[in-house]
C-alpha cells in the first residue's frame, strides 16, 4: 500500500478552464471541462491502487464533477477546502475521513488545504516546520516552509507522499 497526496482536482468547476489565476499564467489549459475531468482521473488511477490511501487537501469537485468520484482508486481522506461543503453527500460516501487539518507531529510537518502562518508568533512555528498545503494552485507557495500540492503544480497527477516527506526531511538535514 502506497500513500498519496493531491490537492484542488475541482472536478467539474468549468471556471478554471483557461481563468488567469495567477500573474498571468493560465490555470489549465483544456478545451473542456470534461478533458479536465477526464485528465485528472485518468492520472489519479494510474498511480493509485485500489488498496492505496489518499490524502486530498480540499476543493474536490462542484455539481456534476462529483460524479468523477466513484471512479477514483484508493481509500480516501479530505482535509476540507475552501469550496468544499462538508454536507455533501457525494464527498460523504467518498471519503473514509473528512477533517480540516492533518498534524504529523512527529515529523514538524502539517497538512491543510490554506498555507498557514508557521511564524513563532502564530503558534504553530513552534510546532511545525513544514505546511504541505493546497490552494494557491499556480502561485509560488508563500515561504520555504511551505510545499503546495496543488494539481497545477504536481502535473496534474498526485505525488506518492513517502517521497514528498523523505524530501522535506533531506532537505532540513541540509
């Protein structure tokens, strides 16, 4: 079994198809929001197993995107984004947990759909190192200690998260 990591799929929201998100840079570049669905499954599949756990840090889908559910591997858990309800009932029967934020405390490193303030004075710099977080997708993410997983980031296909956690703690190590 195998852990993923992916965020913002927006399954079926039509309005990031060619939208100007950040500093000029087109957001996904389809012709259709059914290319975009169609894109994302097939990628999400083809690295998840069916016995594979799936970290998704919010914004799932929208109106009929939600359909693209059901036909998506692994056993899933939702971090809550901004534009998911958590009374919908298609994230509901997709979702084996539904959560607003994943500690990792062991290893400094939260997991939440908005980067959050890491700084001393926050609270949290104390605690975590690193936010793998969602959101922004194609805008920077905001300091060194943050990691965006969002699809425009990742190729539009989730990373296999041993590797991303093994990085980050390369990383301090340096």
């Amino acid at each position: 079994m195998t852990t993923w990591i992916i965020s913002d799929t927006h399954f079926g929201d039509g309005s990031l198809i060619g939208s100007d998100l950040a500093q000029g840079k087109t957001a996904r570049d389809f012709e259709t929001v059914s290319e975009m669905n169609e894109c994302l499954a097939d990628n999400w599949n083809t690295c998840i197993g069916p016995d594979d756990e799936v970290l998704h840090l919010g914004d799932v889908c929208i109106g009929d995107g939600c359909d693209m559910l059901a036909r998506l591997n692994g056993k899933k858990h939702l971090l809550l984004g901004n534009h998911d309800n958590p009374l919908c009932p298609a994230l509901a029967r997709t979702f084996t947990t539904i959560s607003l934020w994943k500690a990792m405390d062991d290893a400094g490193i939260v997991l939440t759909h908005l980067p959050i303030d890491l700084s001393l004075r926050s609270g949290l710099g104390a605690r975590f190192s690193t936010n793998i977080h969602g959101h922004l997708h194609n805008k920077p993410a905001p300091t060194a200690q943050h990691l965006c997983v969002s699809v425009e980031q990742t190729g539009y296909a989730p990373l296999n998260f041993e590797e991303v956690i093994a990085d980050i703690l390369q990383r301090r190590e340096k």
